[in-house]
C-alpha cells in the first residue's frame, strides 16, 4: 500500500472538504442567527418582567395589603379582646 493517493482520490477528498467548508458556514450561520433571536428574547423578557412586577406593585398597594404604618407601629392600639363565655359565666370582664 503508497502512502501517495490517487488523483480521483484526491478529488473525492476536495469535494468533502468543500461540502463540509459549506456546512460549516451555514451552521455558523444559523448559530449567528440564533444568537441574535436569543439576545432580543432576552431584552424582551427583561422589559416584560419590568412591567409584571410594575403592574404587581401597583396592584398590591391598590389592594391595601398588609403594609407597615410609621404612624402606627405593629402591635400598638390594638383593642382589648371581647369577653369570652367563660369570662361571662365566671362574672368577670376584665
């Protein structure tokens, strides 16, 4: 066996390597591309996660949802419970 190779042989070789060359690109390509819609995915979920946790913040302070009060510190001014049965019965109120 010649470690040289044959004219046809070479062909066949420069053609595989011009298909695969060809491949290449287009798999670049489509790599670019792909980069491309993943980086305007990104900006896009960026903006609507913006406007999601806008449009929750201004839901939640509509809904007067437990919120802390300077003016009334948590735990302060609380009534005094309401007698209970047992309260009743035994004649106490305290």
């Amino acid at each position: 066996m010649t470690d040289i190779l044959t004219a046809t042989e070479v062909e066949l070789l420069r053609r595989q390597v011009d298909r695969l060359t060809a491949e290449l690109a287009d798999v670049q390509r489509q790599n670019t591309d792909l980069r491309e819609l993943a980086a305007r995915q990104d900006e896009r979920l960026r903006v609507v996660q913006s406007m999601n946790e806008a449009a929750y913040k201004e839901a939640y302070n509509a809904a007067a949802g437990p919120h802390f009060c300077p003016g009334k510190p948590f735990g302060t001014g609380i009534a005094r419970p309401r007698p209970g049965i047992r309260d009743l019965a035994s004649g106490g109120t305290s």
